[in-house]
C-alpha cells in the first residue's frame, strides 16, 4: 500500500509542477497553447488551471500525511535504533566530569596528594 502512494505522490508532484509552468501566461509554456484559451477564454483558462493547481496541492499534502500511517514499523513495536541512539548521546552529554573520568585518571588523583 505504501508504494502506490508513493506512486500516487510523485505523479501529483509532476502534475503540478506541470500546472504550475502552465499558468504564466507571458513567456511560460502557457504561450504555445494558444487554442485553449481562444476556446475557452483567457479568464476561464486561468480559473482552471488555478483550481487544478489547489487540488494537486491539496492531494500531495493528503497523500504525504497519509503515507506516514503506512510505512512499516521499526522493530518489534519498541523505539527505533535511532531513537536509541540519540538517548544514548544525550545520557553521555549529561554524565557529571567526575563519572566521566576513566578509571586510571581516578586512581592518580587520589595518589597525588598522598605524595
């Protein structure tokens, strides 16, 4: 399921990129269909393509949150490894300097004033 809405996303995309060159009407691709807008009207034509660029919007941003609700989960329904990962970097980053001394550091500091 998760690949045809990524199929469904990509051919949105496309399809308003397409619209979206369309619609500048001076020098844009829009200059060469010169039919469509003699047939319809120059206002009509607009209004569609501007519609057509809101629902191509619209669905890309539907499908890109839908997509979320499909993708597979990681692991076996605890955190992921990245998750994991970063809590480990944060626990390293809090540790007070005296815990995050190796052990040999600790044993010359307590020789030092016995000397």
């Amino acid at each position: 399921m998760l690949t045809f809405i990524l199929i469904l996303i990509i051919v949105a995309a496309l399809l308003l990129i397409g619209v979206v060159l369309i619609q500048n009407p001076k020098g844009g691709i829009a200059a060469n269909f010169v039919a469509p807008s003699q047939i319809m009207g120059v206002k009509k034509g607009t209004e569609v393509i501007e519609k057509a660029t809101w629902v191509f919007a619209i669905v890309l941003i539907v499908l890109s949150l839908a997509s979320n609700f499909f993708r597979p989960a990681s692991g076996s329904g605890t955190e992921s490894t990245n998750d994991s990962r970063i809590k480990e970097s944060i626990e390293n980053v809090n540790v007070p300097a005296q815990q995050a001394a190796p052990a040999g550091g600790a044993q010359q500091q307590q020789q030092q004033p016995n000397q």
